[in-house]
C-alpha cells in the first residue's frame, strides 16, 4: 500500500511531476484559452505552438503522431477562428 510520504499517487507518477508550477505568463494564455473550450490536450498543443516551438519538439513532448498533431492543429485553428500558427500567438500574446 502506498502512503502520502513515499511521493507516489498510487498510479505510478510522483506527486512532484503531477504537481508541475505553472508559471504566471503560461498562466495568462491559459485563462486566454478557456473560453474556446478547448481540450486538454488541444490547450497543451496551444500553448507549445505559441511558444513556437518547431513540429518534431512538440510530437516528442505530446507523445503523440504526426497525423494526430495535424488534427489537434486543424481543430485549435478552427476554434481559435485563426488561419496560421501566427494567428496563435498573437491571438494569446499577454
């Protein structure tokens, strides 16, 4: 049995890692994002984008394909009402 001082939630992930700072400029674009209604991971993919960082980081951080990234990006620009990814950042710039 797991306890509250072994720093493990039971599911296999340290607390620490679970409990990530948010820092207040990632913050902002966050409360930016809400009323799209994005998804988790469609905000995720946000703010990576905003903060251009190129397609082969992004996949690696999302661990996700290519062709998923594609479609989280169609649905981000459709809901954003934006045609480009620097549409993205200005559109959340703080």
């Amino acid at each position: 049995m797991q306890t509250a001082l072994s720093g493990s939630d039971g599911q296999g992930a340290p607390q620490e890692e679970r409990r990530r700072k948010i820092s207040r400029s990632e913050m902002r674009i966050r409360l930016r994002l809400e009323p799209f209604d994005l998804t988790k991971k469609e905000t995720e993919i946000a703010l990576l984008l905003a903060t251009e960082l190129d397609r082969s980081e992004i996949l690696l951080r999302c661990g996700i394909t290519n062709n998923t990234l594609k479609s989280h990006i169609r649905r981000i620009y459709r809901k954003l009402d934006v045609k480009k990814r620097s549409e993205i950042v200005s559109r959340l710039s703080v």
